[in-house]
C-alpha cells in the first residue's frame, strides 16, 4: 500500500527513464523511479520490489507535520461547490437518503424529500429558517423540523415545494448563510426529535 509519504516524493511511473539520483523500483505491479530514498520494500519471489513501504526520506522537501496539518486557506475554498445526501429520519442507519444539498460559498441550496410527507400536498407546505434551525410546516403545523450545521440568515429561505413521484412532495430550498467563509458539509446536524412526522 502507498503511503503519503510516497506521494510526497515525485514518483514519475512507465515509460520515463530514470536519471541523477532516481531509484528504480516496483510498485503495484509497475516500474516507478523515485527521487531519494524509499525505504520498507520487500522483495518478492523474483527478486523485484514490492509496494509495503513503510516510509520515504522526504527531508529534501523542507516540510514539518505542522505543514501537512495546517488548515487550508479560505481564499482556496472561495468558490469550491461540494454537494451531498443525508437523512432525513430518526431512525439510525436508514439511508433514505431523502436530503440532497449543494453547498456554494453563500448559499445551500437543498432538496428535500421526506418520506413522512407522503401523500400531504404540496401547496400546503411551508418552511421557515431562523439561524440555527429549518422547519417544515404542513397547514401551519409543524411536521419536521432539524438544527442546521452552521448559522443561516434568519428567515432567508427560498423555498418551492411541488408535487412528486408516488404523492411524495419534492421541497427545494436555498438557505444564505451568516459567513460565507464557512464550510458547513451538510445541512442537517439533527433531526428535531419535536417533529410530528419523522
């Protein structure tokens, strides 16, 4: 198995011919040449190296663990979208799945369907957003409800709900978050054990 400490190093693999102070050796099956010292290999039936490395000298490169460990920068974020699915249930281990979200540098924008939901219209449906918690309404009432992963502008909610497959309605909403800068990762941290439904 190859260890961080030989991506580190600037493995150049097939077809390029080693010079200097490159050493050859085989890796998963392949014949790299690797600037420095690898050590850990073993040798095989054959003679030939094998991929077990236990480590790699990787001083030349000036790095510390400090270095590796250190957060990224925001600025490098800025403009990165990540996405995802979550649940949308109690129920440990479910993989409904019923979460979809998409998270840009000030907005998420989700997809919701609650399973609980079935059946229920969607023109009866509403959601409101304060900054810490979403909650889904159905005719006024509270059907479900969870605590966001990060701060969102109170009552920033664009929301659309529209009739699906098999009477399941399909809510899309886009929350603004308080802090651009900040990463959430999700949507849901919980689900709110005071929903109705769930």
């Amino acid at each position: 198995m190859l260890r961080v400490g030989i991506i580190i190093l600037a493995v150049l693999c097939q077809n390029i011919a080693p010079s200097g102070a490159f050493n050859s050796h085989l890796i998963s099956g392949k014949s790299c040449f690797v600037r420095g010292t690898v050590t850990g290999l073993r040798k095989s039936n054959n003679g030939e190296n094998q991929d077990d490395i236990a480590g790699a000298d990787v001083s030349d490169l000036g790095l510390t663990m400090e270095d590796l460990n250190a957060p990224l920068p925001k600025e490098l974020l800025q403009g990165i979208t990540s996405s995802g699915y979550e649940s949308t249930t109690l129920i440990p281990d479910s993989g409904d799945r019923g979460c979809a979200w998409e998270e840009n540098p000030d907005t998420l924008d989700v997809t919701l369907q609650i399973s609980t939901l079935r059946g229920q219209p969607a023109a009866c449906l509403a959601c409101e957003v304060t900054e810490t918690t979403a909650t889904i309404t159905a005719f006024g009432y509270a059907v479900w409800s969870c605590v966001l992963r990060g701060q969102a502008v109170a009552g920033s909610v664009d929301f659309k709900a529209e009739e699906g497959d098999d009477m399941l309605p399909v809510m899309t909403l886009s929350v603004q978050k308080a802090d651009p800068s900040e990463r959430w990762g999700g949507f849901i941290a919980q689900v709110g054990e005071n929903s109705i439904l769930y």
